[in-house]
C-alpha cells in the first residue's frame, strides 16, 4: 500500500497530557522491501521504527537525533533505529530472516528479541549525547519504551505501538502513539487516561478503519497529504471519544515522517578514513579495493585500489 506517512501532536483541552500520534505504513513496508524481513522481524522493526520516528518529532530541533537500540539474546539479536528532529527515520534488524511460530495467534516479537536491554540515545548538540538504558520488559517494544520513559525520563507516557501484516507479508498498517503527561495535570486525567488504555483498540487497526472510512466519504476530492492528515484527526477522535469532555486532545500542528537514509559516499569515505591509514594501506594492496555496505539502507559502496590509495594520500575524487 503506497500512502503518505504522516504524524501529530495534540494537547488536551485541560493541558494535562500531549499526543504524539503517526501512521507509519510506508515506513515499515520501505523497511521490510529493503531488509526483506520476515513478518515477526517486519512487525519489530515496524515498532521501532515508528516509535523512532515519533520520538523524532518530539525533539526540539529538526537536527536533534534519537537513536534506539533493541539487544536481547532472541534470534533477532539487535533493532538500531536512527530518527531526526526532521521525522526522517532509519533502521535494520541484525537478523532480518528470524522466523518464530505465532504465540497466541500473534506475532511473536518479544520471543525475537528475547531478554536484553533497550539503550537510547539522545543526540541534541551538546557535548555529550544523552544515554538512557534499560532491562527490556517483555521485549514487545511498546512495554519497553513505556518503562523507558518512566525509568530513564522520569516521565509518565504510555506507548502504542502495532500493524498489520497481509498474508504475503507486506504490511497493510502500521501506526502509533505516544501519549505522555504534562507537569501538574488536572485531576481526574491519570484515572480517565488509564481506563481508556485498558480497552484501547489495535492502533494499526485503528488506522487501517480510519483511513477506508475517510478514503469513501471524501476519498474523491482528497490529495495524499490531506488524506493522511484527515486519518490521523479521525484516529485521534475515535480513539479519545471515550474520555471526558475536558480532556478532549485538540490539534496543535502535522508533521511529515519518512523514511530516508542519510548515507552518502562521503560517509563512507569518513568511515574508511576512520579505520587509518595504515588499515586502508592494507586494504589496498592485499584486497585491491574494498565494498562496504550502508547497514541501514543496504546501498553498496566499492572503492578500487587506486580510489583508497587517493583516499590515504588525502585527495578526494572531485565531484562530477
Ligand atoms: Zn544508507
């Protein structure tokens, strides 16, 4: 399904609570075409990378940096996640191939990732990056953000995060949702906020419903964007209908989400000069040349022999 990926944010009427909600079915199934990922190892990087993105856009400024990093002793091994101020995400899962039967009917992504840790890192142009770790849950994804931010932010949000995957194993939704508390809410809303958590529907369900009730009613006269924009606003409605009037969420801005893989071959010239001189020399003359790989979008780099030997005397080939 071609869509465009979209996110908001919303703040209650009472001020008690923000919501950052986004539909990320674009981004999970450019993941999964790219990694060709299983469905259990499509629905765990889906997760990550959706809460990535809405992590993203909960930074300041468009070059603030999230990184998140998913490491059990599962058969999936390790989720890196990379997103941006911007809402531009990235990522990969070290074994895109794990293949776990269903566990009560669904996928079983805590079994992939196993018991481990969740680390984050927060790159926001300080000195020092911020780095957040914590014991994984039940490796779920959203449990584990959930206890991230309350462990490690001292934060009360609660995480959603889900899809759904067709049965050729392309994803039909993803979305998600993080809803975290202001300083001070008003009373009653911690109550109201964990009740209506307690019968929360499937979020990727949610938008899947949205979205087709969105698509006929007004599907003819839409554009993309304003598509998206009306699934989210619909989601945020049904979702929050249960809730007292007081602490109905209103709509503060939009924001763009995306896939997109910031490496170049400047990069990866930066990583080889990283190695040293001495390793490149290596490189050289016993491989003749090198190839490297970009982890997170797969794109292929080679260099021959003479390119590393340029590379190690300080020439750069210019930029035609
Ligand atoms: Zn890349």
């Amino acid at each position: 399904m071609v869509s465009l990926d979209k996110a908001l944010i919303a703040l209650d009427k009472s001020g008690s609570f923000r919501v950052y909600l986004a539909v990320t079915t674009t981004i999970a199934e450019t993941a999964r075409e790219i990694h060709k990922t299983t469905p259990v190892a499509t629905a765990a990087l889906g997760r990550v990378l959706t809460a990535g993105a809405l992590m993203g856009i909960m930074m300041k400024q468009p070059s603030d940096k999230v990184t998140l990093q998913f490491k059990g002793d599962g058969p999936a091994r390790e989720i890196l996640v990379t997103a941006y101020g911007t809402g531009d995400v990235k990522g990969y899962v070290s074994d895109p191939d794990v293949d776990l039967p269903l566990k009560d009917g669904k996928l079983a992504v805590g079994d992939a990732i196993g018991i481990g840790q969740l680390t984050c890192i927060r790159d926001i142009g300080l000195k020092e990056p911020y780095l957040g770790r914590i014991d994984l849950v039940s490796g779920e994804i959203a449990d584990d953000l959930t206890a991230y931010f309350f462990i490690s932010d001292q934060k009360e949000s609660s995480v959603l995060l889900g899809e759904t995957i067709a049965e050729t194993g392309t994803v039909q939704s993803a979305a998600g949702m993080i809803i975290q508390m202001m300083p001070d809410p008003k009373e009653g809303a911690v109550d109201a906020l964990e009740a209506l958590l307690r019968d929360a529907p499937s979020i990727a369900k949610l938008a899947e419903e949205a979205r087709s009730d969105v698509l006929s009613a007004r599907g003819a006269v839409l554009t993309e964007q304003s598509l998206a924009e009306e699934t989210l606003g619909e989601m945020l409605k049904r979702f929050f209908a249960p809730l007292p009037a007081e602490f109905e969420p209103e709509l503060l801005e939009y924001r763009d989400v995306r896939w997109n893989c910031d490496c170049s071959r400047e990069r990866i010239e930066e990583v080889l000069l990283s190695l040293g001189r001495a390793e490149l020399a290596k490189l050289a003359e016993e491989d003749h040349g090198a190839e490297l790989m970009c982890q997170f979008c797969r794109s292929r780099y080679t260099f021959t022999q003479d390119e590393l030997l340029a590379l190690i005397k300080g020439e750069r080939k210019p930029k035609c």
